[in-house]
C-alpha cells in the first residue's frame, strides 16, 4: 500500500476518538484502506502495541467496509476473529486492507490485513450485520 497517497483523517467521536487519529483512503466498492501511527497511549505493557488497539481498529475499518461504499448503511459487528502474528512497534505506521468477501441476507462478511513496517502483523475476518440508516459522522466515500 502505497503511503505516499492522501489520507483522509476520520471525523470520529465517541470511543474511537480516543484512539485515534485513524486515517483512511476514498473508499471503492468491497476495499476499504486505513492507518494510524503507534503512538505511547496504544502501548502495553512490553512496549508494543496492544492487541485490544488493533482490535478496536480493525473492528473500526471493516465495520466501514462491511457497508461496502454505501456511507447511509449501519452496521453492527456480529463477529470478528484476530489473529496476531508479530508485534506492531510505538512509532511504526499500522496499516489495513479490508475487502468484503461476500453479502448476504443482511450480513457482509470481511476479511483484513493488518501490517506494521511492511510485514504482516494480524489477520482479521469478521461478520456485520446491516441494521439501517447510519448515525452521523460517518466515513463518506
């Protein structure tokens, strides 16, 4: 993922402002990109990034993928299953690729990719149910 192009900084309140900046790419159908900087507020106690961070942030992009490109659309997160393989570093950029896999009856299924330094450092696959019309502040494509 090219980290050169114009990031969009997310408009977020509520939990998620607190976690942030999460910047993001122009959403394109089924393909959602997001980032944000390891900052000392993400750290655990080994001085890495917290699983529970990237959690929360993986939750967040492919919850806005799950809409795929349709801004109006709430979601609710049904499940979503982590897999962490190396530690993300305080000061590295986090990265994500989210791509939906499939919708169906009201469910959309995503998986991502997370990455830190250019090296994979979890996997994620999650199930959001469409439940309506979004609140404001929401991603806009």
């Amino acid at each position: 993922m090219n980290c050169d192009l114009d990031w969009i900084h997310m408009d977020e309140e509520g939990f998620f402002s607190r976690l942030g900046p999460i910047f993001h790419l122009p959403l394109q159908e089924g393909l959602g990109h997001f980032r944000f900087r390891a900052d000392p507020m993400h750290r655990n106690r080994r001085n890495v990034v917290h699983g529970g961070m990237l959690m929360a942030f993986a939750d967040r992009g492919m919850g806005v993928t799950a809409r795929n490109g349709e801004p109006t659309l709430a979601v609710a997160t049904v499940q979503l299953d982590m897999h962490f393989v190396r530690a993300a570093r305080i000061g590295e950029w986090v990265t994500m690729e989210c791509r939906v896999i499939r919708q169906a009856r009201g469910l959309s299924f995503v998986d991502a990719t997370l990455e830190a330094k250019g090296q994979v450092a979890a996997t994620a696959r999650g199930v959001w149910k469409i439940v309506g019309n979004s609140a404001p502040n929401e991603v806009k494509s």
